[in-house]
C-alpha cells in the first residue's frame, strides 16, 4: 500500500532540487546551450577551483602560482579560460577579469559620479585602527563622497597644467643632476650594474621636489639621506606587503600575520619619515604650490599628512619602475636613440613613453567596482562586482594592436598615430581612467620625456641583459639592473 506523501518527503525533495541547482547539474536530456542561454551568470563565469571561504586564494600559497609573478598567472588563465575569468576572494567573493576590448570600454565607461575601486583592504584596516594619526583611509582608499571632497581638495593644483609647467624648469635640473649622478658611477666600460638604486633617488628627488616644493640632495654622489633611504624602502615593503595580503590567504583579517605586521611596520615608517621630510620643511617649501595648497586645504589636519604621505608613496615606486623601463626599451632600440636626436618637435620622445607605457605598464590592470548591471562577454554581472580590466594583457594582443609585442614608437606618429589612439583609448591607461585617474599623470608624463631626452643628448645607452619583470603589487624590473652608458660625442 502506498504511503502519503509527507511534508517531510516534500523538503527532502525541495532539498535535493536546490542541491542539484545550487552545484549546477545539468541532466543529460538538456541541451547545454539551452544551459548556457539561462546560467550565463557571474557563477558560470570559468576559472580555477574555488574553495569554500578563502575562494582561490590557496592557489598562491599551497598552489603552484606565485605571487611575485602575478602577470604570468594571469596570462595562464587568459590562455585556459578565455577572454573572461574569475578568481574568488575571501567569503567567495568573485573577481571577475576581463581581457576584450570592448569589456574593458564598457566597465570604464560606466563606473557612475563615485567611481569606486577596490580598497587595499589590508591598509585600510590599518588606516581605521590608528584614528590618531588618519581621519579616513585616505584618498587612494576611500570611496563615495569622501573619496569626492578628498579629491577637489586635494589633487586640484597638482592636476593643473600650470603647476607641471613652472615645475619643468626644476625637472630639467633634476635630470641634468642625474646624468652627472651616473657619469660618476659607471664604471671605465660606462657599465653601471645596480642601475635601479639611481632610479630610485632620481624617483624620490624628482617626487619630493614637485611634492614638498625643495631639491632633498638624493642625487649627490656621496650625501646620503638616511631619512629618504629608509622612506623609499618603507615604500617598497608597503607595497610587497599589500601584494602578500592581498593574494595570500587571508588570515590577517583575524589575527596579525607576519605580513600584516609588515604592512603595519611599513605604513608607520612611511608615516613617521615623511613627518620628518615635512617638519624639516625650510623657507623653499613655501614656493610649493603642491605643498602649499595641501596644507591650504579646509580638511581636517590628519589629511593633511596623510596625503603628503599617500603622493610620496604612489610616485617614487612608480617613477622609478617606469624610468626603468623606458630606459631599458631605448637600449634595446639603438635607433629609436637616433630618431630622439633628430626629432626637433619632441613627439618622438613622448611616442617612446607611450609605447613603454603600452608593453610595460607598472600598473598591469586596474580595478572597479561596478556601478550597475552589465553583460560582459555574454555574461550578466551585477552592479557592485569587482572587475579588473586586464589592460596589459590586452595591450598585447595581435586583436589590438599590431606587431603587439614589438616596441615600435611610430604606432603613435603620423598616419599611424589616429588608428593606435582609438584602440588605445581604452587599453593603454597607465594612469588609469576616468575622474579616479592618477593625479601624477601630468608630472609624469613631462618629467619621463625631459629625463629621457637628456639621457640620449649624453648617452648612448646599451644593454646586454634581457629584462625580467617581478610582481611587487605593482610590476617592477627585476633587480640588478645592468646598462651601459657611454659618452655620445
Ligand atoms: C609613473 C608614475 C605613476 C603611475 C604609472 C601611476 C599610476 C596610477 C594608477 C594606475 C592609478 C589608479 C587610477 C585608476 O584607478 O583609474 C593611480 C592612482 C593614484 N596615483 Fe598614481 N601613478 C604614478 C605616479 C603618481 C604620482 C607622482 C603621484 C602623486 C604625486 C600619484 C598619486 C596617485 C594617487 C593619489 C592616486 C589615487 C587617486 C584616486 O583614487 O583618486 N601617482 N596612479
């Protein structure tokens, strides 16, 4: 005799129905189109195996991934999933990176008033557990509307032409010092093997000049400044310990990590040096417009020091690393060397700074979360998600660009130069996009070109090593850095 069918009976098979769903079953007399047709959600976006709670971050620390080589693990996942792929964060959090043209225009374009990118979750920690020292996590981390006035109030004279244009005659200087700085260095071949730690002092001086408005002296030969030393090395741990907390697992959210102890470590000597830079202003720092309109500003005092702090760290790493890279396509290029010095209008120089930018960029992706509901690549992804658009990685796709791997200046001259803009506008964003764009662009992209020509003016610079790049949360050339600079005569 049969058995009535209980409520029980009911939830048993409710149960089983939701477990089939939830693990995403398909029964065999389905189609898989038909499932793709309704399943293309963020879930059905392909990528490696989550687990649950950390997501995919083991694949860092027990995985065969490293994190110091963080570019290459994304080029393996571009080659084994495709244009469209999706790691896990903590609590499963998905992050969804997209390599197409046409994904990136649409997750820039539509970032709405705020435009929000990700915090580094780590500092932001920090930042909200010393209220004594920050009121906000600061402009690179806050979102919405105090991300808003902290920007107006703070950024507005160091985007403004006129300040980069009374700044130059000091860059000229700066990198006139520099190039004295390696004639006493190389060795009798002109060989300088640690070409990076000169990078560096040339990335802090030229950062402290536009920022504290003084030349600091890091470019004498023999003065040692043990407080800038110590700045830009707190400036580099700060940002290997934000890659170590971001792509390891995620433990330091509820214990201190021996990484997180470094980032806090790094963040209070960052705090603490530039303090010291800023106490030992002199009467110089009054021609600071930067410094002085950060100072003028009607915010609260933590701010102030704050943003001091947070330009000093986002430009010394940058510069140099793109310093570096420039510096290394040109001595690979010994005729690029040559079209610089024929080239009166300078739009060559700027050309070799857009190509460095293009297949070298420090910053290899940027990230936001999105502002609405979008389709990218046919799937359906929700307003709120975290998308990185994967900028190098499609910088150097054959769909994008031609020749893509070559370094070829003239893609960006002449009649070339409309076709690799349009594709470009888009892809080639070393500084980011939109109104959360990099408040350096400006500087850097005057002070490269000056650094640049004067190098090629006094040099004929060569190398012999290939370039290997490492990840250090931004994308550094690996170090020692070996070139050659002989006198041009
Ligand atoms: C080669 C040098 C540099 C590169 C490649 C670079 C790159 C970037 C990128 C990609 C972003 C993210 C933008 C976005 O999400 O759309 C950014 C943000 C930022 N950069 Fe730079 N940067 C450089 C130099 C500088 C300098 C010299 C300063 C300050 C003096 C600076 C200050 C900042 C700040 C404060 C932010 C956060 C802006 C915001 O969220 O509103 N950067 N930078």
């Amino acid at each position: 005799m049969c058995e009535p069918i209980t409520m029980l009976d009911i939830f048993t098979c409710l149960l089983g129905a939701l477990f089939f769903i939830f693990i995403g079953f398909r029964p065999p007399w389905q189609p898989k189109k038909l499932q793709d047709f309704r399943h293309k959600e963020v879930q059905d976006i392909p990528g490696p195996l989550s687990l649950p709670l950390i997501g995919t971050r083991w694949l860092f620390t027990i995985g065969r991934y490293q994190m110091s080589k963080i570019p290459e693990f994304y080029k393996d996942m571009l080659r084994k999933y495709g244009v469209i792929f999706k790691e896990e964060a903590l609590y499963n959090v998905p992050i969804i990176s997209v390599v197409e043209r046409s994904d990136i225009e649409t997750v820039l374009k539509s970032t709405g008033k705020w435009p929000m990118r990700p915090p580094t979750a780590a500092v932001a920690k920090y930042r909200k557990a010393h209220p004594e020292r920050y009121a906000s996590t600061g402009l690179v981390n806050e979102q919405g509307g105090k991300w808003h006035f902290l920007r107006t109030s703070l950024t507005t004279v160091l985007t403004s032409p006129k300040t980069i244009n009374d700044f130059l005659p000091q860059m000229e200087e700066i990198a006139d010092d520099w190039c004295h700085l390696i004639k006493q260095r190389r060795y009798r071949d002109g060989r300088i093997d640690h070409l990076e730690e000169l990078a560096g002092r040339l990335g802090l001086e030229a950062t402290c000049a536009l920022v504290l408005g003084r030349r600091m002296g890091f470019l004498i030969e023999d003065q040692r400044c043990e407080v800038a030393e110590k700045l830009a090395q707190s400036v580099h741990d700060n940002f290997v310990a934000c890659r170590d907390t971001y792509f390891g697992l995620p433990f330091w959210t509820a214990f201190p990590t021996p990484n997180y102890k470094k980032l806090c470590e790094s963040e209070r000597n960052m705090y603490e040096f530039a303090s010291e830079l800023i106490k030992t202003a002199d009467e110089s720092t009054k021609d600071s417009a930067v410094f002085q309109s950060v100072l003028g500003a009607h915010i609260d005092e933590r701010e102030k020091k704050s943003a001091i702090v947070d330009f000093l760290a986002a430009g010394i790493y940058t510069l140099k690393n793109s310093l570096l890279f420039l510096l290394y396509q040109i001595a690979m290029n010994p005729e690029c060397q040559k079209k610089i010095l024929e080239d009166t209008t300078k739009t060559y120089l700027k050309a070799c700074s857009m190509e460095t930018f293009r297949l070298s960029p420090t910053v290899h992706a940027l990230a936001r979360v999105t502002d609405t509901d979008l389709v990218l690549s046919g799937y359906k992804v929700s307003a709120g998600t975290v998308v990185l658009c994967q900028s190098a990685l499609a910088c150097q796709s054959e769909r994008n660009f031609n020749d893509a791997k070559a370094f070829k200046p003239e893609r960006w001259l002449n009649e070339e130069k409309n076709q690799t803009s349009a594709t470009a506008a888009y892809l080639v964003t070393p500084f980011g996009y939109g109104k959360r764009i990099c408040p350096g662009k400006r500087f850097i992209e005057n002070a490269l070109p000056i650094v640049l020509e004067q190098m090629v003016q006094k040099f004929v610079i060569t190398t012999e090593r290939p370039l290997e790049v490492v990840f250090e949360f931004l994308v550094s050339p690996k170090e020692p850095i070996s070139m050659t600079f002989k006198d041009r005569t």
